[in-house]
C-alpha cells in the first residue's frame, strides 16, 4: 500500500479520544523539565494505533521515517509499530535494514513506551544470535532513550535464557542518575531473577550497599519479604 505519512495520520486521528488527549500529556510526563517535555499526543489509545500500523505495514521506510519525524506521539509510535510489524515477518536481509534504519532514529524513539514497544522485538531480537556491540554502545550513550533501548531490549534475552550480557550491562549503569533507568535496569534484574536467581543473588550480593534505592527495590520485588528486608539493609 504506497500511503503517504498524512493519510497515516489522518487514520489514526480517526480513532481520536478527547479524554485520552487531555490525560496522556500528563501522563507521559511532558511539563516543561519532565522527561517527555514537549511531547504531544493527538489522543489515540495504543490498540488503536496498533490497528493502523497493520493496515500499513507494508509503508516504504521514507513513510515511516516522516511519521518519526512528527510532533505526534502516536504518529511516531504508528511509525515504530509498522517497523515492529515488518521484522516479524521478514527474513534475515530485511530484518538487517529494519534494525539500521531503528539505531538510525532512535532520538525520535523518545518516549519510555516508544522505547518498551519496539525495542524488545527489533533490538533484541535481531541481536538474539549476534555479537552485542550496540547494546553496550547505546548504554553508553548520552541519549536516555538510548540507554533505555540497550534495557528494554534485554527482555527479548532473558526471555531465550540469554544472561549474558546483563549483568554488564547493570554494572554500567549501576549509578545512573536518572530514575527512569534506575526503575529499568532494576526491571531487567527481576526478570533475570525469574529466570535465574542465583545470577540475580550474586549481583545483589555484590552492589546491593551502594545500588540506588529505586533500582533495588524493582531488581528484589519478586522475592519474599525476608529476602527483600537483608538486600534492603545498608549494612
């Protein structure tokens, strides 16, 4: 289907919700010194711009890559859904160009949800069975979108019992000064922890004095309350 990002758009502005677009500034953060300062959101739900995105898998990557470029939360996350879409159904080749053109926007990836649902399945899943440069790359990058993809893209590892880069990479940003990758780097810990919890104790066992709060509490919260109140302790 040869569309242009305007017809995109105008589906989706099609599944508008006023109620939706007075709340999702403010849940999403987007006052000014707030992570998602300046974002803006036409008002449509998830599902709905999951919808589109389907209907428009097939869009050329300049479609998708000026739906990146729009001021519209959904228009950008319509754009990520079509590339998540595609890497699903492609082979090899494909999912090769699907996975440049991602790490060659992701500043537009600037969201923590634009992040959390294209990720796992690009990121992660094309670097399943591949060296993991560009997770230690993005991690070290000054971007926190950045930081949050090399993450959020673990899951699609543990998930295929692949432990092993996240301990690295959880010592890497062990002392991150921004609460949203504390929360995410603890989430990659439990979920590890479910997996594998003798990795998890061994890390803990190591930084649990000097890891932040926030990032321990996430990484222990499937623990029993025992387990939680020794990791707690600071001394």
């Amino acid at each position: 289907m040869n569309a242009t990002a305007a017809e995109i758009q105008r589906e989706l502005e099609t599944y508008i919700d006023p109620v939706k677009r007075e709340y999702l500034p403010r849940f999403f953060k987007t006052g000014e010194g707030e992570y998602g300062e300046g974002d803006r959101f036409l008002g449509v739900v998830v599902p709905n711009t999951r919808i589109v995105a389907k209907k428009y898998k097939d869009a050329d990557f300049e479609v998708v890559k000026e739906l990146l470029q729009s001021p519209w939360h959904e228009c950008r996350l319509c754009a990520l859904l079509i590339l998540v879409e595609r890497f699903k159904k492609s082979g090899e080749a494909e999912r090769k160009k699907i996975y440049d053109f991602y790490l060659s926007q992701t500043a537009r990836v600037n969201n923590w949800d634009l992040v959390d649902l294209s990720a796992p399945t690009i990121v992660g899943g094309y670097l399943l069975d591949k060296p993991r440069n560009d997770l230690y790359r993005l991690a070290e990058s000054p971007l926190l979108w950045d930081q949050r993809i090399a993450v959020v893209a673990t899951y699609t590892l543990i998930k295929n019992d692949d432990f092993i880069d996240i301990l690295s990479l959880a010592e890497l940003l062990l002392h991150h000064p921004h609460d949203l990758m504390r929360k995410a780097t603890g989430w990659m810990l439990r979920e590890m922890g479910k997996r594998q919890k003798d990795l998890l104790c061994q890390f803990l066992d190591k930084h649990h004095k000097v890891m932040p709060r926030t990032m321990l509490r996430y990484s222990i919260e499937k623990f029993d309350e025992d387990e939680r109140r020794y990791y707690m302790k600071k001394d």
